[in-house]
C-alpha cells in the first residue's frame, strides 16, 4: 500500500507544482501588462490637452486649410476654409443650409 500511495502523493505534487509554475507565470503577465498601462497612462502628463487640440511645439501657430465649427453632438455649425483663393466664413442652420456667408458674393472681394 505504501508504494501506491507514495506514487498517488508523487502524481498529486506534480500536479499542485505545475499548477504554481501556472498562476506564476499569469501573476508575472499581469503584473507586466498594470506596468505597461500605467507608463501609458502616466506619460506626458505635462501635455494633456483636456480636450482642446494643442499645437505641435516649435511652430508659430496653428495652421489648417478650414476650420469647423461643430456642436457638442458633433453636427457642423459653422465653416471657416479658403474657396476660390479668399477666406469664406459660414455659419449652418439646423436644417444644414447656410444661414450666413462672408464675403455675401463670390465675386466680392476687399478693397485694399
């Protein structure tokens, strides 16, 4: 009986062994994968634009062929952008047609 009781207790702490070498390894993933997050979450802090677009650094400005204008929903409200060589601002009704456009004609354009 010893003999098939040592083997049964042999087989058993085999199994436990295998099963620690498991949870060590998942325990180190985890452990690698909360590292990773947090250096991801954590860098350039110093930059975090809360929600406004920051310009690149080392640039005079911001520069862009049109700016949009859009509500908290994501609809356009308004247009700014270059058509025909000159500036042409707009604004939208919530029916999407233009409401309002500077310069009032394509024609016009400012005296100097």
């Amino acid at each position: 009986m010893e003999i098939g009781t040592n083997a049964q207790l042999e087989q058993r702490l085999e199994r436990l062994e295998k099963q620690g070498r498991r949870w060590r390894a998942a325990t180190l993933v985890l452990a690698m994968m909360v590292g990773v997050l947090l250096t991801a979450a954590f860098s350039g802090q110093s930059q975090f634009d809360r929600g406004f677009i920051l310009p690149p650094q080392g640039l005079d400005g911001i520069r862009a062929r049109a700016f949009l204008l859009t509500d908290p929903s994501g609809k356009v409200q308004g247009e700014w952008s270059i058509q025909g060589g000159q500036p042409v601002l707009k604004f939208y009704a919530p029916s999407g047609k233009v409401l309002w456009l500077a310069p009032p004609r394509p024609g016009f354009k400012p005296v100097n």
